[in-house]
C-alpha cells in the first residue's frame, strides 16, 4: 500500500514548532526524571514528589516526550522505553549529558541570533559570550564538564564503527588529539594491543581524563595551535577540526605536521558531506558548527583542499556505517 506523502503545511508547521519537544526533552535530562523513574511505572504525582516539582506541568512535559518516542505512557502512568532509557546517569551510551548541553542557556541565546550568521558572517555565538564557545568553556567548568560528558556519549556508536572499519594493528604509537576524555583513544587501544597511545588536549581537559588513569596512555596538556605535539604514527582527530574554519583547521594541521614522523598518517574521524545529501544528519550538524563554532562540515573537495594548504594529502575515506568516515591523510 502505497504512503500519502506528508502535506507541505504540515511539514512547515512540524519544522516550525520543533522546539517544543525538543525542550521539554532538555527540561527533563536537567531534572533527572529518567533516574527516578525506576522499573516500574509511576504517575507523574509520585515523579514529582521525588524530585521535587509540581505534577500538572510534569506530567505535560512527559505525555509529550511519550507522544514522540520518549517514555511510555498507559494514560495514568509512565514508564521507560529504550530511547527513555539513555537519558539515565552512568548507562552506557547516556544522551543525558548531551540532552542537557543543548538545553543550557548559552546554547539558546546562540541560536536565537541566528540571524547574525546572515548579516556578519560571524557565528552567532561570538555574540553571545566573548571569544565564543571554548572559552566560555574554559570560564565555566561545569557547563564544559557537560560538554565533555556529551561527546562521549554521542560518539559510543561512532567509535565502535571506527574500530570495525579501521585497522589500527599496523601502528605503534596513536595519538588522540584534542581527545576529551580519551574515549576514542581507550577504544582504538583496546584492539590494538601492541600500541601505547599520547592522549593530547587542553591542561583542564587532560586533568579530568587523569581521573581514569590508562597505563599504556601519555597525558599531554596544551594547545594544538601552538604546543609540540609528541611525535606518533598515527594522528587521530574525531569531530575536532569540523569545530574549526579553514584558517584554524590548516593551522593545527601544520602544528601536528612540525613534529610528524614522515611516514606518519593522520586520521580524521569526520562526516564527508555529499554535495546532494538530504535528509543526513550532517546537514543539520553543520547549522550547529554555524552558530556555536567558526567550523562546518566539509565535503571532499573541501577536505582535500585543507589537507593541501596543509602539507598533507589524502589517501582515502573509509566508511565506517555512521555519520563520521575515517578520513586518512599523509604528509606531502
């Protein structure tokens, strides 16, 4: 049986009013809503006994997160559904810590001059908060300890593609940088056993990945703009330089070149946007590099054309069954 296609009204008025859920799905990973909700189903009266909250605008939140897939509700009470469920603390794969990030408060006033993008060029961000997002970052330690709780939790399905597309047996020393917590980095190392791995990224940041301590990782404090980077056999780089324009990207690409092995490779873990892509999560992700960074999703040519200015050349882009290709290079 054929499907009626969607009416143009209706999808102008879904776009328009998207925010809506996507809100009150903010509001409730703020509140810690799927922590308390425990096993077994409970109104939201007893909900918000416990977290201490009116019922009436609770239950209202959550009959509209149950209306688009998150948590399930039987028209008394709620319960946990398997989206619910990655808005938990601690599971594996929480969303919880990205769900709040998008909700903070500097993220909406970013978006809310959007406008700005138009008439400067400039990020939006640049307007909100000075020098932009990392270094609002840097002045507000819990909004960036979300931030990198964030990234890791999104990047679960990311790495393990990664790990099956990509081998990593040929190299003896691997370098995650601008690695966070150095999730990517304890992955990669965990199959491929005969390498020891240099985690590099921001001294706060590199203080934090200290707290889980891998004895076969070197923790590097520092700035890829400026500071050595140690010498590797293979530079990875996951979701980092899409953060940077152009301008950036080429400059801590020649950072990274100054003290690259020749024979090194460098390894973008990034989307490789199709010029005639629809309905990809890139294009979307690329409005988020608009309004809180100077960076953007790059298709190849674009890619290429950084690796170039860069003193490097691409070899090849593996896929890797998610929104990010393992993206190759070597120095030229």
């Amino acid at each position: 049986m054929t499907q009626e296609p969607q009416h143009p009204a209706l999808a102008i008025q879904q776009l328009a009013t998207a925010y809506w859920t996507s809100r009150c799905l903010h509001v409730a990973a703020d509140l810690g809503v799927a922590d308390a909700l425990g096993d077994e189903p409970q109104t939201a009266e007893a909900l918000a006994r416990s977290l201490g909250v009116k019922p009436d605008p609770l239950h209202r939140i959550l009959r509209s997160l149950a209306n688009h897939g998150v948590f399930e509700h039987d028209g008394e009470r709620f319960a946990h559904n398997q989206s619910s469920r990655l808005l938990r603390t601690g599971v594996p794969g929480s969303l919880r810590s990205l769900a709040r990030m998008m909700g903070m408060k500097v993220h909406w006033d970013a978006y809310r001059e959007l406008d700005t993008a138009l008439r400067t060029g400039q990020s939006p961000m640049a307007t909100v908060t000075a020098g932009g997002f990392f270094p609002y970052l840097a002045d507000h330690p819990e909004e960036a300890r979300l931030f990198n709780e964030a990234m890791a939790g999104k990047s679960i399905p990311q790495i393990a593609g990664i790990t099956k597309a990509y081998d990593f047996s040929v190299f003896k020393t691997i370098g995650d940088i601008g690695g966070g917590l150095g999730h990517l980095l304890h992955a990669v190392l965990d199959v491929a056993p005969q390498a020891r791995g240099v985690l590099f990224d921001l001294p706060e940041v590199i203080a934090s990945a200290r707290e889980n301590n891998n004895p076969r990782v070197t923790y590097v404090g520092g700035s890829f703009f400026k500071d050595p980077i140690p010498a590797c056999d293979a530079y990875m780089m996951m979701t980092v330089l899409h953060d940077w324009s152009d301008a950036e990207s080429i400059a801590i690409l020649r950072n990274l070149r100054s003290g690259a092995p020749r024979n090194a490779k460098v390894l973008l873990m990034e989307g490789v946007v199709e010029p005639t892509a629809r309905n990809n999560f890139l294009l979307d992700l690329d409005i988020e590099m608009l309004v809180m960074a100077t960076g953007r999703e790059r298709t190849r040519g674009e890619w290429e054309s950084v690796f170039s200015q860069a003193g490097l050349r691409l070899t090849r882009i593996v896929p890797t069954g998610t929104s990010s290709a393992v993206i190759e290079a070597e120095l030229t």
